[in-house]
C-alpha cells in the first residue's frame, strides 16, 4: 500500500553518535521529522523507522499489532547500531513507549533515553475500553493532531483500528514491568495539558525511577504531539544537550 507523502522514513548519516526516534500511535514520522533534522544538522547520525501499519490507512494498520511494530523499532535499532559506537533512544507517546521497552532489554548498549508524552497504560477510556471494542467496531474516533499550535497539522489517521489498538496492552505492561530495569538516565517532556495521554503515565514513571536518574520538563504551551507544537524548540534544543552531556564519543 502507498505511503501518504510525507509519511516516510527518514534518515541521515553523520558522526559516531546514532539516534533513534519513534513515532506515535496512528501517526507517522511526520511528527518527529522537524526533530530529527535539527540533530542530524547538529551532526548525529539519525533514523526515524515508519512503524508498520502507519502513514497508509487505518484499515492497514488494523493488520498489524504491537508487536509488529516493536518489531520494526528493533530492526531500525540494528542498523544504527552497525555504523555508530552510541545509540540515543528517543519517542513520541507510544514510541516513548518503545524506546523504554528497547532500553530495558539492551542495556549498556543504549546512552539515554528522550521521551515526549510516553504513553505507558490505558488512561483514557478509549484505549481502555478498545480490547472490547475490537469485537463490535473497527474503528473509532481519531486521536491524530492534538497541536495548540495554530495552523499545525500531523499527518496521522483520522480513525482509531481499534484491532490495533487492543494490542497496546500487552507492550504497556511489558514495559512497565522492565522499568525498575533502566539504567540509562531519561528526560521526559510533558504538556501540562495532553488530551490523548492522561496523567496515569508519567506517575508510572516517576514511581520507577529515581529523581537523578529521571529529569522531567513540563511543556506548558503544547498539547499531546509537542514535537510539532509551540515548545518544539525547547525539545530540539534540550535532547542535543543531553545527548552531548551524556555522550562519550561526543566528547572526543
């Protein structure tokens, strides 16, 4: 199936530090590609996968589930790591959610960790109620596009596969689970007001990791996919400090 213009992959070669972005849930790299080349400008060598099922249709994305694109996630992770010596992990929502889950399971192999609104449990009804829905309706209404911003759109579907979304239980608590795992520092940015993620996420979070290990930024001028929004820069600019702060081959 075609990908909508726009929707695709990116990457770029650059020095020995790689980092590697998810997108969210329903979205596409769209949402991650203003990021993703303000740091391959600052020199990184920097990948942004397409998950399976997105920036096509939501009937696609119906067909696969979170393990497809986990999956995907993991691939894109082997091929930055064959030409870097360091891997930064960083994620929008649900991809904040997978870079967490990466992170667990490939330790010392990742520096640290930039996540956005991670999305970590079912918080909002429909998520929560979408493993029943599956059974009654294919869809529901879309979450794609929660900016503040004026004249700011992401390219993300306009219906919820709710099939898909049932999977998202099975990586929420996996993740969730491996957290007390984490050994690599994390910065997580968080609007203050998210109409997609709830606060239940963050609070999982904190919980798990302690405050020197954890660095929370409230983003107080954007709603949930703050990449594209009014404190984007902020994020741009705080993840390419933070890679330089806790990145050896950077220092060199």
């Amino acid at each position: 199936m075609s990908v909508i213009p726009g929707a695709e992959p990116f990457a770029s070669d650059g020095g020995p530090v790689g980092v590697l972005l998810c997108h969210g849930f329903t979205g596409s790299p769209q949402s991650l590609r203003p990021w993703a080349e303000f740091l391959a400008a600052a020199g990184l060598t920097v990948s942004v996968p397409r998950l399976p099922g997105h920036g096509t249709k939501w009937q696609e994305m119906n067909r696969t589930r979170s393990e497809d694109w986990f999956a995907e996630a993991e691939r894109s992770f082997e091929l930055l790591r064959a030409k870097t010596d360091e891997i930064f992990l960083m994620g929008l929502s649900l991809g904040g959610c997978i870079v967490l889950r990466m992170a667990e399971l490939h330790g010392a192999s990742v520096r640290g960790l930039v996540v956005v609104n991670p999305s970590l449990t079912a918080d909002t009804k429909l998520f929560a109620l979408a493993p029943v829905m599956k059974l009654v309706v294919p869809s529901l209404k879309g979450i794609a596009s929660d900016i503040k911003k004026e004249g700011v759109q992401e390219l993300g579907y306009d219906r919820v596969p709710v099939k898909a979304a049932a999977t998202l239980p099975r990586l929420w608590r996996a993740t969730v689970a491996g957290l007390d795992q984490l050994s690599q520092p994390v910065l997580a940015y968080h609007s203050t007001e998210d109409h997609v993620v709830g606060p239940a996420s963050l609070k999982l979070l904190r919980a798990a990791l302690p405050d020197g290990q954890l660095t929370v930024r409230d983003c107080a001028n954007s709603y949930h996919v703050a990449t594209l929004d009014n404190d984007a820069e902020d994020i741009f600019a705080g993840s390419l400090e933070f890679v330089r702060a806790h990145s050896s081959a950077a220092k060199e």
